[in-house]
C-alpha cells in the first residue's frame, strides 16, 4: 500500500527517493530496515513483525528528504492490522537540514509540487517526478 516516488534534477540528474507508508522492522540493535523489500519479507522480519511506517517529506527551500518513522503502538504480524492501526499524527514539522517550515507530503508531489522543490546538489535545477512506485 505504500508509495515511492523517485525524483531528478532537470539540470544535473541527480536522483532523490521520496516513500510514503513503507513498512518498517526493528533490528536487535535499535535499527529500522525496510519489512518488505521488493516483495520478500526475510526470516528476521518475519520474526520481529511491521513496527511502524516511513514518512517521507521534502523541503521545498533546500530539497532535502526528511523522513518520518512512525511507530505503531503494537507490532503488528499481519500487513492489513499494521495499515489500520496507521499512526496519524505528523511528529516533522521543519527541515531538518535548513529549519524551514515548507515542507510537503509525497501526495503534494504527485499532484504537481514537486517542480517547486530545488535541487539540493546543484541547487540550479528543479526535481520532477520521474516514476511512481506501488
């Protein structure tokens, strides 16, 4: 049920992944990797169930991809418990790299921002949205 949206400089090329409701684990060492990869879900996943979800948003000052873990209340063993228990509540309400408060949500971008957002390499080119992912 997630989104991935991959964006490119029109001037240099550079790439930017922007996800919305990717499915999280955590790791015995604190961290977060991605539950389903590509379609398959490991052993350790598995054993450990979706803790939450990544929400990414981009800064429409520097271009820069803030990304929001939110976690569940419960680990959830099955994807359809996991999406209904989807927290809510945005916890990023700045950038993290320049402080700005323009940020904007994967669904500004397809509906068309995303020619609002600067480059944060070259900073002379505008990212589109080159594809869109389920």
């Amino acid at each position: 049920m997630g989104k991935t949206v991959l964006l490119k400089c029109s001037c240099c090329g550079r790439e930017s992944k922007v996800e919305w409701g990717r499915e999280f684990y955590v790791d015995s060492l604190g961290r977060e990797h991605y539950y389903n990869q590509l379609g398959d879900v490991s052993e350790e996943a598995k054993k450990r169930g979706i803790s939450g979800f990544w929400v990414d948003k981009v800064c429409k000052n520097c271009g820069e991809v803030i990304r929001e873990s939110r976690y569940l209340e419960d680990i959830a063993d099955e994807h359809e418990v996991a999406w209904m228990n989807f927290p809510k509540v945005d916890i990023v309400e700045k950038c993290t790299k320049c402080g700005s408060r323009d940020i904007m949500t994967l669904y500004e971008i397809i509906i068309g921002e995303d020619k609002k957002v600067p480059c944060n390499s070259c900073r002379d080119g505008r990212m589109k949205v080159e594809a869109i992912y389920e």
